[in-house]
C-alpha cells in the first residue's frame, strides 16, 4: 500500500466565501491532474471549494500541490486507496484521466461501490463515455468532443458564443438579425416564427440585460437566445 499511496500533502488554510454559507458540502476529490484536470481543480478553488487532487504521477502533484486544498500521489484504481483518502467521505468526485480508460473505468467503479453522490468522469471518445454511463456515472463529459463543437460553430456561423445542453437545447450569443430589431420583441414573434427566445440583450457600452415582451432591440445590439439548436443555428444565421 505504501508504494500506491505516497504522500497527502499540506492542507491549506482557505479564505471563508459566499458558498460556505449555504451549509452545503463545498468539497471535491479531482482525480487526474492533467490538462483538464487540473484547470478544473484551480476554477473550483476559485470559487471557494475543498479540493483533493489526486495523481499518481508524483510531478504533476509536486507541480499543483501549493494551489489546492489537499493533494495526494496515490493509485485510485484500488479501492482501499480511496477509503484511506477519505473520499467515500466526500458528496463529489471528479475522474479527470486522461488517456488511461481502463484506469478511468476502474477509478469510476470504485467510486460508484463507494456511494460517491456526484460522480463526474471525462471521456475520450463516444465510445468512453457510453461505458461510462452504463456504469452508473452521474455525469459524462467529452471535453474534446464539446469543445471542437463549439468552435465550429463560432468559427462556420454568425455566431458570438455557442452552448448546447442535452436534449438538442442550446444557447447562442449573436448580433441582432434585423427581423428583430425596432419594434417591442412581444409583437416580433420571434418566438412563433423561428423557435426561439431571446432571454438577454446587450447594447454597445452596457452589461447584459434580460429581456422582455416590452423590451425593443436595436441595431447592432448584442442578444442571447435558446431555443432547439437547429432553430438557433438558423436564427443566427440571419444576423
């Protein structure tokens, strides 16, 4: 056991925020402290969270140690590893591997037979994350995949900003199409004739605002809008 888990490092002492109020359980285990993983763990301590990171890679843990919370080298792929981390103790765990799916996929087990609450675990292919589902892991996520996504709409389309949800649901920033711009977006029917809602707005020089019926859009106003992303998609496209 020795040789799997080698060294928790120092706690570190975390400023009091806004989530500690709430009484939840503001902590999380990220295992894997690559790319992804690690750029996930710094934001959560960010936002005032707990965070163990965890690798069995003594470098990256070296390397990322003095940012968060607790850090440990150890193999996650055996499950007593895990129990003498505590992490069967904590509501979220992240599993961040990499390249590795037979680690991911044995890590994710141990987690699930742990009763882990919330259970995140990254994907390298379709093919990944579907064994993953099947598993039981709460959430899948395929950051290449949704990321190359993204960006291809950005870079094809008219389009600011792209976010899609499951279900085909997504969320597009775009400059206004004239169809919807000098006449109160109640009377536009913008909703009835292309299938989606605008929800905010923003003019040049002001922040975001959320909008209404009564609100009217002018010109080269910058506007959010969700929708089927097929609608949205089109809806962008007559900017």
């Amino acid at each position: 056991m020795v040789n799997k888990l080698h060294a928790l490092r120092r706690r570190h002492r975390k400023r009091p925020t806004e989530a500690d109020a709430h009484g939840g359980d503001q902590r999380v285990a990220v295992i894997g402290l690559g790319r992804f993983g690690s750029s996930l763990a710094s934001e959560l301590m960010r936002r005032g969270w707990d965070v163990l990171g965890i690798d069995t890679d003594a470098r990256l843990v070296q390397k990322y140690s003095d940012g968060l919370t607790h850090a440990a080298v150890a193999d996650c792929t055996d499950p007593e590893v895990l129990r003498q981390l505590g992490v069967h103790e904590i509501t979220s765990a992240v599993v961040a591997i990499g390249t590795d799916i037979e680690a991911s996929i044995l890590v994710s087990s141990n987690l699930l037979e742990a009763e882990v609450p919330n259970i995140w675990a990254k994907a390298i292919s379709r093919q990944h994350g579907q064994i993953l589902e099947r598993l039981g892991v709460h959430h899948v996520v395929l950051p290449e995949h949704e990321m190359g996504e993204r960006v291809a709409h950005l870079v094809t389309g008219r389009m600011l900003d792209f976010i899609e949800f499951d279900d085909d649901y997504a969320l597009v920033k775009t400059v206004a199409p004239d169809i919807a711009t000098g006449i109160p977006l109640g009377q536009s029917q913008v909703r009835s004739r292309y299938g989606v809602t605008v929800v905010g707005i923003k003019r040049p020089g002001e922040g975001f605002t959320y909008a209404t019926a009564e609100t009217v859009v002018q010109q080269g106003d910058v506007i959010v809008v969700t929708g089927k992303t097929r609608a949205v998609e089109a809806f962008a496209e007559l900017s």
